[in-house]
C-alpha cells in the first residue's frame, strides 16, 4: 500500500501533503482527470507540476517531490 509511504513523506517538512478519497469527491478527482489509484498530484506555485499514476517507491517520491519544494 501507499499510505505509509505518503505519512511517512506528510510528517516530514518539506511539502503539504493531501489525501483525498476519489470516492467521495469524484468532482475533484475528475477536474484532474484521474482515472487510476492511487494518483499522486505534485503542485508547485499553486499549479500542478507532475502527476504520478500507480504504486511508487518512497526514495522515488521523495526525489520527486524535492524537485519541487521551495528551499
């Protein structure tokens, strides 16, 4: 699963991290067009930067979420 990558990278400072169940919200999800779970939505400046489909390891997503945070 994905959840503990995601807390695991939530707690630490460098980005704000949100979840949202596609279920409950299926406006939202698809105003961004997600079609698989989990999808990961990077923003950067208020603007989505990336989105990354399916089950990713924690050192890519941190690496990837570091591309974008605000130093």
């Amino acid at each position: 699963m994905l959840d503990p990558v995601v807390e695991t990278l939530a707690a630490e400072p460098v980005a704000t991290v949100t979840k949202v169940d596609v279920d409950a919200d299926q406006q939202l999800a698809q105003s961004y067009g997600v079609r698989g779970v989990p999808t990961l939505v990077l923003f950067t400046d208020g603007e989505q930067a990336e989105e990354v489909v399916g089950m990713q390891g924690e050192e890519r997503l941190r690496s990837q979420i570091e591309r974008y945070a605000e130093w």
